[in-house]
C-alpha cells in the first residue's frame, strides 16, 4: 500500500535537470538571436518581394490611368509700405498688416465671393465644358422628362405657361450653375502663404496649360479688383455717414448757441468775462472782508498793550514807547528819550563818584522825574490813538459783513437760473467739439479716398505650365513601393508569429531541450471523446507510450507513487488522448493508475463520482468504485460535475488540504496518478495542480500553438524541473 505525504506536496522530489535542459531556451530571455532573426527575414522575403511589386505594378498603373493637370503658379505680395504711405499723404491712421489680417486676406482668396467674381469675369456660364460640369446624361434626361410633362399638365389645364415663372426658373438655373462652377475652381485653386512673409502664393490646376493660366490671372486679377472695390465701397459709405453727421453737429451746435443766448436775456442775466456780475461781487466783498478782520484783529491787540502800558506807569514809559506804533515819527520824543537816557548814565556816573545826597545827583533825579512824565503822557496819548484805530476797522469789518450778506442775497437769487446757464453752457461747447472733430475726420477720410493706393500687388504672374504637374508617376511608385513593403512585412511578421518551427524531433530537441518521447498521428475523430477500455492501438502507438513510461520511471527515480501531468500549449491537441491512453497501457499491464480528469475532456465514467462533489461534503470513494472496469486496474475520477465544463471550478480547491487528502485517500491502491491538466492557454488551471505532479509530458501538435507559446510554457517555473520529455503529435 502507498503512503503519500499529508500535504501531498512532491516539490521536494523533482529529478534531475536534463543536460538538454541546458543547452535549450533557458537563456532566450537574455539574448537576442541575429541569425535566428536573419533566417526568419529570408524565410519572409519572398513575401515582401511580392507585394512590392504587385503594389508598385498598381500604382504605376493607377497613375498612367489618370488624367494629366497642368499647374499655373502666381504670387501676390501684401504691401507692407502701405500703412506708412497713407499716413504720409492723409493723415489717416491705418492699421498694420498683422498675422491674423494676412490669414484674412488667405482667406477671401479662397472664398465664393472671389470665385463668382472669376466665373463673371471670364465668362465661364457661356463655356462650362472646360470645367466638366455639365449634367450627367441621366441627369439631362429626368429634367427634359420633368419640363415635358410640366409643360403637358399646363397645355391640358388650358392656361398658358407663365412667363415670369419661366424666367425666374432659369435665373434660378443660372444662378445654381455659377455656384457650381465656383465650388470647381475653389477645388482647382491652392493658396497659402509662404512662410511668414506677406506674399501669398496661389496655384491652379487644370487640365490644360492655357486653361490653367487663364484661371490664375482671373484670380489674380479678381482678388486685386475685390480689394479695390471693398476699399472704395467702406471709403464711400464712410464719407456719406461723415457728411450726414457733420451736417447734424453743425446744426446741433447752433441750436445750442440760440437757445443759451435766449435764456440770459429771458433771466437778465450778464456776465463779466466768463462769471456773473452777482458772482463777481460777492468773490470781492469776500476778499475785502478777509482783509479787514485780518487788521482789525491786529488793531486791538495794539489797543490792548496800550492799555497795558498806561497800567505799568511813568516807570515802565520808555520801555513801553518803543512798542506802541505813532501815525507819524515825532522827533521830539526821541530827543526825549536820547536826553533821558544820557541822563540816567550821567547820575550813575556822579552818584558812584560823590554819593546818592549830592546836590548834583538830585538835580539830575529832578530831571528824570520830570521826563518820565513827558513820555508817559505820549505813551498815553499812543494808547488812545490805538484804542481809536480798533474801533474803526471793527466798524469797517461789521459793514463789510453787512455788505457781504446783501451781495450773498441777491446771488441766492440767480442759483437756479445759473446752474441751468452753465448746462446750456456745456452742451454749446460739447456739440461745438464734436463738430469740429466730425469735419476733421471727414477731410482726412476725403483725403484717403482721392489716394490712389492699392492693398496688394502682383509679383509673379501667372506662368504658362511648361509640364504635367499630376500625375507624378515616381510618386506614385514610391507609395506602391512603400505600402507593399509594409504590407509584406506586415503579412510576413504574421507569418512568422504563427509559424510553427516545432515539426521534427530534431526542432523540439533545439527549440525546447526535451527529448521526443514518441511521434503520433492525429486520430480525426468528429467530436473526440475517448472510448474507455478496448486495445485500439497500433504499434508505433504503443512503442511511443512504452517510451513515455521509462521517461517517468527513469524522472522519478523509480520509487513509490508516481505522478505523471500530461500537458499542451492550446486546446485540441491529443493532450487528453494520450493521458487516457497512457493509462490504460498501464491498467492493460497490470499497473494501478488512477486517471485525475481535471481537463474533463475524457468520456465522463459510470460510476459518477467527481473531485468537486467529494470535496464539497460527498463520502470518499475506494479506489474499486472508481474503476471503469472489474478486469481493469484503472480508477477515472472526473474533475467536475458532469453539468460543469468548467476546469476552474475545481482549480479552486487545487492548494486546499481537502484535496489533498482525498487524492491521497482514493490513491491507496494506485502505482501512477495521471493528471490531465487543460491547456495553458485556458486559464492558470494547469500551474494550480502543477504541485501534485512529480513529472511531466509536453504535448504538442504541428502547427496548432505557436513556438512562443510552447516554449513559454517549457520554461515556465512549475514545469522546467519536471519535464521529462515531449509527444510531437502530426497534424
């Protein structure tokens, strides 16, 4: 009986990597193979060689089918001078050619407007075969259909056909005709400008040489006489709506000169210079009055010192004259004070010689005395004169108040009718400015009209075309050329992409580094399910499953359980065929093996049992009930249930310690567990049971999966150890 580890776990018994393993595609990732590259170039170069010849051949062909056009180029320079010319002459302030004006004037070369002015101008209504615009046969016939029975419904009405509406029908047509020429020499018609200058270069191709200079100069011609007139219809309509408000200010101004000079007379009101006579008065009377208070406040504080001296007495008098001011200079007084001074210096001198008693000193004392009372009466008398000349400029300053509270009267009076004065006084002298500005900017305006000064000029004129422009027939090649190229490498990389270089023992052995263990036949079996007991196979069979045994024996060293992972790249390719096979072998050669169907692709047994529902509460089958036949040592357990096709609901349960245990359970009596895992390409189903498997087999059918996808799946971590070898199945 087999014991298996609880966790059943066989990373820890991996074998030993292979020396082929080695010397293969371990080491791709680190590299990039040139001569692997160079073979898949030459393997797709005829590809490549192909396409670009077939599209080279189309393209030349393509060219020499199309009509030649003739290009006829011109150019038009935007003159920059122009501005600083105007104002020279006429004083007009023109704007500057910016960006945003040379894209406008692109554009109305490009316009309708322009275009109609071209189809006038060169009278193409009365020739449109030369654009090829006329009505389609079909077209021509449903109107003569349509006019003919209008004119039957008309002539059975018993009216005849009405002659404004027939008129107005091919004005109509006429017109419609125009804009349809027009949109075809738009078409015909390249303008753009060259580089930042302020030259605008224009083309037109035709299918004629003379034909496409012929539209140029109409162009050309068209646009300089587009400018003209625009210029000359805003001059015109600016100098009209100038005359008409000139005409208007002049009269306005009048108007408000009358009425001010009626509304003085109306309120007697007179002015002197630019203010009333009333303003005026009360403007002096105020001055005066300023003046006035300003002396009169000066005049008693003089009366106030006065006042103050007479207080102090003779003793203080000397000192006091000086400070009261006299309506005239008195010369007696100042003898006065020079004798009374020389005196007072003469009685120190004798009184500090001879004494104070001296009869000399009191002679001098007698002296002084009787001048200190001379100039105290003048200080006296200099007080009163100051008391006097206050009271005079207070009475001066009450009857200028009185005065000024009249004058201030009468103005109160004339408030109203001057405020109103001054608004009459505005409005005269606003429409006087704004006359006098109209008629100067239409003098100016005037001016730039008589200018004859035009917006572009011609540098280059339209050229007769010496050659076909179009079609250019290198051109055309050289996209041939290019498209076919990138077409063949395209179809070649796809090629090479999907391209299955796996086909021989001998590339599996240099693309992967496994051995071949056996090469097989597909069985073409509509809607392959396998059989499951009866000997069905062929030698070359059983000789390849023979191989696949010793391949795992010798990979797991020959001991205990042995658990063997079948698996592929993609779906559909004999995976889950050679698992049931190499199972059977076994069980037909007295082996125990149980068959874990993960990949649920095999014919779903009897006894109806699966992983999910045992691990999902079902009692744990024995290995007997899940034999496919009493004589057979094979148990088929199924991954899922048979209403689920679905292998990632049983991945779900691939890392629990459930399934481990019930695979350990139902494997008492097994020697070889195969595991058919599904393909890699359907989901990480594979990589979760990859830890219950102690070896693996790449399958691989030619053709089927791509070398990357198998080689991707060769060196994936949960197989690169475990691979013991590969079944190349022949498509």
């Amino acid at each position: 009986m087999n014991e298996l580890p609880s966790s059943l776990r066989f990373a820890d018994r991996r074998g030993v990597d292979p020396s082929y393993n080695q010397q293969g595609t371990g080491q791709a990732e680190d590299y990039i193979d040139l001569r692997e590259l160079l073979r898949a170039c030459f393997r797709q170069a005829w590809v490549v060689v192909l396409c670009v010849i077939v599209f080279a051949g189309l393209a030349i062909a393509y060219a020499f089918s199309l009509q030649p056009k003739f290009t006829s180029f011109a150019t038009v320079l935007l003159d920059q001078d122009r501005a600083a010319l105007v104002e020279l002459i006429s004083e007009q302030q023109t704007e500057a050619l910016r960006d945003g004006i040379v894209q406008s004037e692109l554009e109305i070369l490009k316009s309708q407007e322009l275009a109609l002015r071209v189809v006038d101008n060169l009278h193409l209504v009365d020739r449109p075969d030369i654009l090829d615009t006329t009505a389609s046969p079909v077209a021509a016939t449903i109107g003569a259909v349509k006019n003919g029975l209008g004119g039957l419904v008309k002539s059975f009405a018993g009216g005849d056909p009405d002659a404004p509406a027939a008129t107005q029908a091919e004005a109509d047509q006429l017109a419609a005709m125009k804009e349809k020429l027009a949109l075809r020499l738009r078409g015909m018609l390249t303008a753009e400008r060259m580089g930042r200058s302020y030259v605008l270069g224009l083309s037109v191709e035709a299918t004629s040489p003379e034909l496409a200079q012929e539209i140029a100069k109409g162009f050309v011609d068209s646009y300089l006489e587009f400018g003209r007139a625009g210029d000359a219809a805003a001059l015109d309509s600016a100098v009209a709506w100038l005359r008409q408000r000139t005409d208007d200010l002049r009269q306005a101004a009048t108007d408000a000169g009358r009425e001010l000079e009626q509304y003085r007379i109306d309120n007697g009101l007179v002015s002197v210079g630019t203010r009333l006579l009333s303003e005026q008065e009360v403007s002096e009377l105020m001055s005066q009055l300023i003046l006035a208070e300003a002396e009169a406040s000066a005049a008693r504080a003089v009366a106030a010192h006065g006042r103050d001296a007479v207080a102090a007495g003779p003793e203080a008098a000397l000192a006091n004259l000086a400070s009261l001011p006299s309506s005239a200079p008195d010369e007696a007084i100042e003898q006065l004070r020079s004798e009374f001074l020389s005196l007072s210096r003469e009685r120190s001198r004798v009184a500090e010689r001879f004494g104070a008693e001296h009869a000399e000193v009191v002679a001098i004392d007698q002296r002084l005395q009787s001048l200190e009372g001379l100039l105290f009466d003048e200080v006296k008398r200099r007080a009163t004169q100051a008391e006097n000349n206050a009271d005079v400029q207070t009475r001066r300053v009450a009857a200028l108040r009185e005065g000024l509270d009249s004058a201030t009267k009468n103005a109160s009076a004339d408030t109203g009718a001057q405020y109103e004065l001054m608004q009459l006084q505005e409005t005269a002298e606003s429409y006087k400015t704004l006359y006098q500005s109209a008629l100067t900017r239409l003098e100016r305006t005037v001016n730039q009209l008589s200018l004859p000064i035009v917006d572009a000029r011609v540098l280059t004129a339209p050229d007769m075309p010496s050659g076909a422009s179009s079609p250019q027939k290198a051109k055309y090649a050289a996209i041939g050329i290019v498209l076919g190229g990138f077409l063949g490498a395209l179809i070649g990389l796809v090629r090479e992409l999907t391209r299955s270089a796996l086909k021989t023992s001998g590339d599996v052995r240099r693309a992967l580094g496994l051995p071949v263990l056996a090469s097989v036949r597909r069985k073409r079996l509509a809607g392959w399910r396998l059989p499951l007991t009866g000997p069905r196979r062929d030698r070359a069979l059983m000789n390849g499953l023979r191989s696949m045994k010793v391949a795992v024996d010798g990979h797991t060293r020959r001991s205990g359980l042995r658990t063997v992972a079948f698996i592929s790249a993609r779906p559909g390719e004999e995976r889950e065929r050679l698992a049931y096979e190499f199972a059977e072998m076994l069980a037909e050669h007295g082996i125990s093996c149980l068959l874990l169907d993960v990949a649920q692709n095999i014919r779903r047994p009897q006894h109806g049992h699966n992983l999910v529902d045992i691990l999902d509460g079902d009692a744990v089958p024995s290995f007997g009930e899940l034999t496919v036949a009493p004589a057979l040592a094979l148990a088929h357990l199924p991954g899922g249930p048979a209403d689920s096709r679905d292998p990632g609901e049983t991945a779900m349960f691939a890392g629990s310690e459930r399934m481990a245990e019930v695979i350990a359970a139902v494997s008492q009596q097994a020697q070889y567990i195969v595991l058919d895992l599904p393909a890699a390409s359907e989901g990480a189903c594979a990589r979760a049971f990859a830890e219950y498997a102690q070896t693996a087999i790449l399958v691989h059918r030619t053709g089927r999966a791509s070398d990357r996808e198998v080689q991707a799946l060769a060196m994936t971590p949960d197989w690169d150890e475990k691979l013991c070898g590969a079944v190349l199945v022949e498509s």
